[in-house]
C-alpha cells in the first residue's frame, strides 16, 4: 500500500511539473521556462539543440530553398537548431490548430507563415502564442515600431502576436515587345483589355492575388480611406463598392473567356501569360519578373508596372502556434530572421522587399542592401513604395469577395 501511494504521489508531481511547462514553456515538454518572463539568453539556451517547424505556404520554390538552406544553415551554425519546413495551406495550418484546440492537444506545429484575414481568424479564436516580439532583440534593434504595419496587420491591430517577415506589393506586368504601352488607371485598363479581347484576366476570387486586384479596383475607383473604419456589413460594403462592381461587370465581355469564369489560381495566369496565351499578368511579388527572367520564364522585353495611384502593399509575418511544443526555438529562429544578414539574403536571393528600418542599419548594412542587383524589369524599391497603399481591413475583405461572386462573375 506504501509503494503504491509513493507511486502515485510521483506520478502527481510529474503531471504538475508537465502542466507547469504546458503554458507558457518553449521547449520540449516538461520544461517549466516561464517565457513571458525569461532573459533572452535563458529562451537560447532552452532553444539550442531542438527541432522548429515551419508550416506555411509551400508553393514557392526559391523561398523553400532559401528557408532549407541559408536560413537552416544560419540557425543550425549558431544555435545548433534544426528547422524543418512544411509546407501546408494556411486555411488547413488553421484548421489543424482549431481541431487542436478543441480537442485540447499539444501541437506539432511551431512557427506558422501567416498574414491579413488568416490572422484576424487566427487571433480572434486563440490560435496564437503571444505577446512575444517585444522580447526579440533584432525586432527593437532593426524594425521601425512606428511602422502602420508592424502596429496592424489588415488594420487588426498585432499586439506582439506576430513578427515581420517580408514586405510585399501588388504589381502588374506585361512585354514591352508585344503590349508596349502599360495602363495607368482603370481607365486604361479598360482600353487596354478593349484592344486585347480575351487576353486579360486575373484569378479567381479568394486566390491571394486576385482578391487583391479587386481591392485594388475598388481603391481606384471608390477610394481608399472610407473602408478603413467600415463595419463588415454586406449590404454597406456592397453600397460603397458599387462603382467598382459595374466597372468590373463592364470589363467581364474583353477578358479571357469573357469573365464568365476565371482562372483557378494565380500560378494558372501566370503560366498562361508565360505561354503568351495573356499579354499580362500580375503578382504580389514586387521583384517577380526579374526571378522570372532570370529562369528563362519571360522574355527580357516584360516590365513590371503599377497606377499612377498606387497598388496595395503589406508585410507578411511569421507567428507562434498557440500550442507549439518548442515557442523558444520559435522566438530564436523568428529573431534570426529579422537580422540583417538573414533580410539582406532575403532581399538579394529571393528579391523580397525588406522590412528592416534602413535608418536603423549600420553604415556597413546600408551599403550591403544598396548594392543588391534586383535584375531586369522592375520598379525600384522606392517607386514601388511611393505607390503603396495601405491595406483594407481584414474582416471586409471575405465579404468583398462574396460581393464579386455574387455580382460579378458570369456578369
């Protein structure tokens, strides 16, 4: 009877000590680490030597390669941790840590690629480990933090619940060779797509790109400042969005398959204006046609362009799983990536907008960023953020895209 009690009383002890490391704890399971309170060197020391997964959109190639190679390579060299990279769709990355939630289990996922409506849904359902980013040194040594987006993500304000990762831009392109002249507006949007019948489109809403193009729209034509306190009501929205809903009805019958349907995906557009069958197509990859160049994809002759009022623009960011077994190994690789030596890799290789603050670099780090070739066909980095427009809120943005479907498509 002793041994048993003594049994049990062990037994106790070690699922409080489990539960103690279960909240707040960064490392393997068991480790009592309050992170919310932890001197930096502490959270290393928990992180070195363990494994941090990645999960987030694999459709990019070269970002694969690059988070495979430099940045396994600079968090392996100095911090001896691993990093696995998974690729997954964000909605199913959501899915898997609600299923988690509910069913109240330890994930497996660790750090999550994540941005816009993605992480309003995320926040608002408890899907995220934070407040963390005021503990990283390279995010009070490097990132402006007056920033709009280091303080909102789609106008949801961020509270330390996710860290910059890269900026990014909507941006149109076409070859010279074939379309020489780039529309400037809707407006000449409208004659370009007039001049070219069928050889226009752009993918099907909610694709990234596409539901960012019919923002983009709707800037031009409604503006852009009345959306940013707009309640998420259909029939308000709708109302606001007018103006826009009938230019995109008027432009359906000049657009590839007369707009009656639209291509599944942005990848799609983009093989297809490749193969010539489009004369343009689009991206949220500011530098894109350069990479695209470079590979033999489009012709020397393509040139990126935007409207004389601006393309939207905004940073995508990297956050914590609420339940992730390793936050600590999350909040190193995370602080790596904010160094200027992982964002200057970021920029030159994969020709990713940056999103450290250039004032806060060094003499040395300013003159590294400034001799990055960004290759052919591109707008430069300050034109292109002369021309940013801030994003809408994420909460309006499933019900614009409700509105297109409802209103435009087949129209």
């Amino acid at each position: 009877m002793k041994r048993l009690l003594t049994t049990l009383l062990a037994l106790a002890m070690a699922l409080s000590l489990a539960a103690c490391g279960g909240g707040n704890g960064g490392g393997p399971a068991g480790n009592s680490l309050d992170l919310s309170s932890a001197a930096w060197e502490d959270i290393v020391e928990e992180a070195r030597g363990t494994t941090v997964t990645f999960y987030g959109w694999g459709g990019d190639e070269n970002r694969n390669n690059w988070l495979n190679g430099d940045v396994a390579e600079y968090v392996k060299e100095r911090y001896d941790i691993t990093l696995d990279v998974v690729g997954m769709n964000i909605e199913d990355i959501l899915a898997k840590l609600s299923s988690e939630k509910e069913a109240a289990a330890q994930g497996s996922i660790d750090m999550i690629w994540i941005n816009g409506e993605n992480f309003y849904s995320a926040k608002e359902n408890g899907l995220l480990y934070g407040p963390f980013t005021h503990q990283l040194p390279n995010m009070d040594k490097y990132i402006d933090p007056e920033d709009p987006e280091t303080l909102a993500d789609f106008s949801m304000p961020i509270e330390g619940y996710e860290a910059p990762y890269a900026k990014a831009q909507m941006v149109l392109y076409l070859d010279t060779a074939v379309t020489p002249n780039a529309p400037a507006s809707a407006g000449e949007l409208m004659t370009f797509c007039q001049e070219n019948p069928g050889k226009v489109t752009y993918p099907a809403l909610p694709d990234f790109t596409g539901s960012a193009f019919i923002r983009n729209i709707v800037y031009e034509l409604c503006g852009w400042e009345q959306f940013q306190d707009m309640e998420a009501d259909y029939d308000t929205v709708k109302a606001a969005v007018q103006p826009a809903i009938d230019y995109l009805v008027e432009l359906n019958p000049y657009l590839w398959n007369q707009g009656s349907t639209f291509p599944e995906s942005s990848n799609t557009v983009d093989t297809m204006f490749a193969d010539g069958e489009l004369v343009m197509s689009m991206s949220y990859g500011p530098f894109s046609v350069s990479t695209g160049i470079d590979q033999g994809l489009y012709t020397e002759t393509t040139q990126t362009f935007v409207f004389d009022k601006g393309t939207i623009g905004n940073t995508n960011y990297m956050g914590i799983a609420f339940n992730s077994p390793n936050k600590a190994g999350a909040m190193v690789v995370i602080d790596a990536i904010l160094s200027a030596e992982l964002q200057l890799s970021q920029y030159a290789t994969l020709r990713e907008l940056p999103v450290v603050d250039f004032d806060r670099l060094s003499a040395g780090e300013q003159e590294a960023f400034g001799q990055v070739d960004l290759g052919q066909g591109v707008l430069t980095q300050e034109d292109l953020l002369r021309h940013r427009l801030p994003e809408m809120p994420a909460k309006l943005v499933p019900v614009i895209e409700e509105i297109w479907l409802n209103e435009v498509v087949g129209k």
